[in-house]
C-alpha cells in the first residue's frame, strides 16, 4: 500500500506534537510580553529588540547592540513591574546582545 504525501503547516504540525505546542505556546508568549512592554520602550530601540526564550520566571530579550542592552538595563526595573499588573510572573529579564557578523 502506498502512502499520500501531504503537507501540513508549522501550525498543525506543532498542534499535534506535545513538545512543538509547548514551544509554540512559549515562543508566542514571549511575542506577546514584547508587545506589552514595547509602549515603554524608546521607538528608536524597537528594532534592536527582539523577544527571546522564556525559563520559568526570567525572560530573555536578544538585543543587537551593546547600547540597546545598556538602556534596557536601565528600563527593566519599569518593564518588570508593568508585566506584573499585566499578570505575568516575571521576576527577571535576561539580555543576551547578539552582533550580526559581516559576511
């Protein structure tokens, strides 16, 4: 008997794995944390930040520069406390820089 080739998206594929949901769930929530705290941020940083891996409590944002992670150090105490009221359990914010290399 010969099986059918059909695709699927990232979506169900991710709907019908345990482990893909789970990543699927975090990586939207973390989109999401973004989202909530992105009116405190300065717009001139919005591109440099990007949303990052989620591990229990703490919350990592990749940043492109030096600069951008300085001034996010300085505002993590504000975005701390504004996902709290929005009902996240953040209690740390983890900022990893990542430098594009030139090709």
């Amino acid at each position: 008997m010969r099986q059918r080739n059909h695709s699927i998206t990232l979506l169900q594929a991710a709907a019908d794995s345990p482990t893909l949901a789970r990543l699927t769930a975090l990586a939207q929530d973390s989109t999401d944390r973004l989202k909530a705290v992105k009116g405190l941020i300065p717009e001139n940083l919005w591109p440099a930040i990007k949303p990052g891996p989620i591990d229990g409590a703490s919350w990592c944002l990749l940043v492109s520069s030096n600069a951008a992670s300085a001034k996010l150090r300085q505002l993590s105490p504000a975005l701390l406390a504004h996902l709290r009221t929005k009902g996240w359990d953040v209690t740390a914010i983890r900022l990893k820089v990542q430098i594009k290399a030139n090709a």
